[in-house]
C-alpha cells in the first residue's frame, strides 16, 4: 500500500484524543486522527442516530450477537440483554480473566456513552496519585479550561429539588442524610436546559427517555460536539473512521510509522494503510494506548521504551451495589440517566469513599437505590503482550478486588443499617450484592512520570506522546474523564512549546 503522510497523527478519539486533535489543528498543523469506532451522525430507518437503552439493536455493541450490559440480572431474569446483529456499535466490552472493561467506540470514545459527570479531583489524592504533574497548574489552569471547553454545567438545585425525574437521587440523599453522610452535587457535561425543556416536553427526550450507554441522541455535550468540532474547524483535522491502529514503527531519520487496518461493518479488514508522520499522539484509551506500546517494545520495533509500560493499571475501584428501599421510600418511574449527586466520603481517613447515586431507569417503581462507589486502592494489576494471539493479558486477580468491596461495603452497611434497608441480590448475576468484575473507568498502562516523562513524552520514543487515561495510575477517586482532558491539555501545551509546528 502507498505510504500516506501526515505531519501530525492522533491515534484514539476520546478525551485525549480530542485535546490533541483541536490543539494540533489550532496551531496550524496538518493532522490526521485514526478511530477505529464509526461516525455517529446519521439517523437509521427510525429515525434515531443511536439506538434505544430498552430496545438495543446492532448500534448498541462492538461486534456482539447479544448485548452484554452492566445490569445483568433483575429479579433475575435475564430481561436487559437481546440478540443483536454483529455492527460496529457505540459500546464495547472487553473482558479479561477476573474484570470487564467497558469502552466507547466511536468518534468522541467514551463521551458517547458515559454519564457526563465531570468530576474535579481532591487536590490532595491528586498530588498524591500523579506527584509530576504540578498541582498548582492543574487546578489554576488546566481543569478550567477543560471544564470550559467541554461545556460542564450544574444543575439548578430548585430545579432539582422539585421534578420527579430526580426522586431517585433525593431519597438516596435522605437515607445517606441520616447515616450521617454528606452528598454533593456533581457537575455534568449534559445541558440542563434541554434536560429541562425534555422535562417540560419542549425538547426530544434523550436523559428523560432511558438514553445513555448506547448513546444519547440530544442533549449531551460529546466530543464530537465540543473538542472535535473545534478541531475540524480549524481545517487542518481529518479524522478517518473503521480505522484500526495496530503497529508502530520508527522512520530512520526521525518520525514514525503507523499501520492501520480499515475494517467495513462487518468487521472485515478491507485495506491495510501504512501512515507516517513527524509526530505521533497516542490517544486509544488505558487499555488501547498500552497494547500499542507493548506490542511495539516486546516485538522490537520500539526496544527502547521503558520497562514501565503496562504497570500501573487500575479499575479506579469501582463497585456497584443496589439497596432495597422499604415500600413508602418509592424512587419513582421516571429517573434521569444522568446522575447528579454522590456520596462524598472522600474525606474520610478510615474509608474514603465516592458513591455517585446512579439511575435505574425501567418505566417501573423497583425501589431500589442503585451506586457506582469509587473507593481507594492501592491494588495494581499489569498488562503484558501476548504473541500468541498479539493481544494483551491483564493481569488482574479476583482478590485485588476485593478490598474495594470491602471499603463499599463498609459504606453501604452503615447506610442500611442506619434505615434497616437491605443489598438487592439480583441485579448482578450469581446472587451478589457487588459488582467489582467490571469497570467503566480503565486507568493506566502507561503513567506519567514513569513510562513517560513528567508531561506526557513517551520515554525511548522521541516525538511519540500519550494524553489519555493510561497516564493515570488506576485510581484518581472520581469519575476521570475531565483529569484525563486537563492533562491532556497540559500535554499539549508542552509539546506545542517544544515543537510548535
Ligand atoms: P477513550 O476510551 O474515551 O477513547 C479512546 C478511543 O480510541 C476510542 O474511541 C476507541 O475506539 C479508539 N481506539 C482504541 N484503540 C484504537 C486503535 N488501535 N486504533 C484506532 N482507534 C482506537 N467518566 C467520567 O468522568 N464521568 C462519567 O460519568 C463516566 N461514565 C462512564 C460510563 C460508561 C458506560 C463508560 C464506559 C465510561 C464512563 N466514564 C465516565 C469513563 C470515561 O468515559 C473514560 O474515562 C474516558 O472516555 C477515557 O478517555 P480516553 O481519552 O482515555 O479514552
């Protein structure tokens, strides 16, 4: 295949991929972003870009014959999931021996099918966690400017004090009020406005009608509407979709070659292209970024990069739980996806701990408080290349789960027996009460400080940069994405300053 050129190519089109791709094209530089996910912008035969939570089709998943969502089980039927025809839907689900990894796939990664909620770090945990990347210019510069330019908004609290769609939330605030817990209000990169005007029934529904991990199709600030669109116009970004990154190799002389397959929806290789470039963002997620970066060390293409690459990994100590609440605590049919409130017990010493109030939206009254708890641990596992299958292991035993469910279930033990409430036991399969087999906040693989320098610079690999989750060391005690956007931004400015064209 002829070799194309770029001056600048962005592997990845999530979070760091975004930053990379608008300020590259800001500063007037030719730059190429490879997705391996499709565009999200034409509507099917239903007249919907994204497909319904309740009636997923082949635009739910990457590549599956039956959905594989979160929520396995209630009252243990096996109600959630449906066969599906094998697309390159919005949602993947990669799975390892002891822990599934939820991904977006698509132009805008995991903005099109996260929650939106756009959390600051504790500076402390921060400083603690990623001790190179100075504090003072995260929190003076970098974390405004990323909450700013993905149009973070809060919800009005009188607002919220009063609609149906946030009794869920109002009663898990009551039982953590009487636990002693405080709760916070979270801010959210879903426009409160149309969520009102949905609300109101002046706007289509999309929060309001069960929309969110297969993809919302109003109302939610993704990528592709705020960083993305940006870069496009600024005219020097191109993003070429069902483009697949799978080797790295450098240019004598300095640069680097990238070879891609291009798939059709069917998932079938359909051309292979070789690009090179001057320099080279790697943006493909935790688990996609690292891959990249161990294939291209253990196959000797890059020999130098660290030793590091593939530690440092974390679920960021996710667990899920659901509480049965007593029959006059109802939680309402009507429930928002977007969740806007969380247990803050961060401060805690003993067990700190941010439980995010999550939707469980059926149609139906089910009682039950749902939670994503982010906990604390220093539990790490690794990833490693596998030439038998040229695809990474990780390393990751049931057992390092298990301190983050202890630390939720502390939590949780105190809330329940505090309103003599109870676990719901069918929600996840296997009658348990937490889910700490699946994360939706892979971290690390590649951490900033160690396997890179103090920015973001790949170590052994000059002009190759990373600015997406893998530098985060598996744990930030919040929702990332807005710390993986701030230090993306702040990769960026670095290596725009070292080369500026
Ligand atoms: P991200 O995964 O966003 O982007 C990587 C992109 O690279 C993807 O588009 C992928 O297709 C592409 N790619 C991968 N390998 C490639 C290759 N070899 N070649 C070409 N392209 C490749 N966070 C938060 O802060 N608040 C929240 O509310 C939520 N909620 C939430 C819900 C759900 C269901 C999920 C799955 C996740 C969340 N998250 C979240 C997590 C958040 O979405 C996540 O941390 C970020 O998307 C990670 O950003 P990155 O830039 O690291 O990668």
């Amino acid at each position: 295949a002829a070799a194309d050129h770029t001056p600048a190519l962005v592997i990845g089109s999530g979070y760091g991929g975004a930053v990379a791709a608008l300020r590259l094209g800001e500063a007037g530089i030719p730059t190429t972003v490879l997705e391996m996910g499709a565009l999200w912008n034409r509507q099917g035969p239903d007249g919907r870009v994204f497909c319904p939570t309740t009636a997923p089709d082949h635009r739910s998943m990457w590549f599956r014959t039956r959905t594989e969502a979160p929520l396995a089980t209630f009252l243990w039927l096996d109600v959630v999931n449906k066969d599906i025809t094998p697309y390159p839907g919005v949602l993947d689900r990669v799975r390892f021996d002891a822990m599934s990894v939820y991904v977006g796939r698509g132009v805008g990664g995991g903005s099109l099918v996260n929650g939106g909620m756009a959390v600051t770090p504790d500076r402390d945990y921060f400083a603690r966690v990623l001790p190179h990347a100075d504090a003072a210019a995260m929190y003076d510069t970098y974390f405004p400017r990323a909450r700013r330019t993905l149009g973070v908004n809060a919800i009005d609290p009188a607002w919220f004090e009063s609609t149906e769609w946030y009794r869920f939330s109002r009663i898990s605030r009551a039982h953590a009020a009487r636990t002693g817990l405080a709760t916070t209000f979270v801010p959210n990169v879903y426009d409160f406005d149309h969520m009102r005007r949905e609300a109101e029934g002046t706007a289509p529904r999309s929060a309001l009608a069960g929309e969110v991990i297969y993809g919302n199709n109003h109302g939610k600030r993704t990528l592709d509407r705020t960083y993305l669109a940006a870069a496009l116009g600024t005219g020097n970004v191109t993003i070429e979709t069902l483009h697949r990154a799978r080797a790295l190799r450098p240019l004598p002389g300095g640069g680097y070659v990238v070879t891609a397959d291009r798939i059709d929806t069917t998932g079938r290789t359909v051309a292979t292209r070789e690009i090179s470039c001057r320099r080279l963002f790697l943006a493909a997620g935790s688990l996609g970024t690292t891959e990249l970066l161990l294939r291209a060390r253990d196959t000797g293409t890059l020999p130098d990069l660290s030793e590091h690459i593939g530690s440092g990994w974390g679920p960021n100590g996710n667990v899920m739980t659901g509480r049965a609440n007593h029959l006059w605590d109802t939680v309402g049919e009507r429930q928002s996806t977007m969740p806007v409130l969380g247990i803050d017990d961060r401060a805690n010493p003993d067990n700190p701990v941010f439980a995010e109030i999550a939707p469980l939206p059926t149609g139906l009254e089910h009682w039950i408080s749902l939670y994503l708890a982010i906990t604390r641990t220093p539990e790490r596992g690794t990833l490693t290349y596998d030439a038998a299958t040229d695809g990474v292991r990780l390393h990751w035993t049931p057992d390092q789960s298990r301190a983050s469910t202890a630390s939720a279930k502390r939590l949780f033990d105190r809330v329940n027996a505090r309103n003599a409430t109870v676990y719901r036991y069918d929600l996840f399969g296997g009658n348990r009460a937490f889910a700490d087999d699946f994360t939706y906040h892979p971290l690390g693989g590649c951490v900033l400080g160690l396997a890179t320098d103090a920015y973001g610079a790949v170590r052994g690999a000059p002009g190759v940069w990373v600015t997406d989750g893998a530098l985060v060391p598996g744990s930030i005690g919040v929702n990332p994405f807005l710390t993986i956007t701030a230090l993306a931004e702040r990769a960026m400015d670095r290596a725009l300053a070292e080369q500026p064209s």
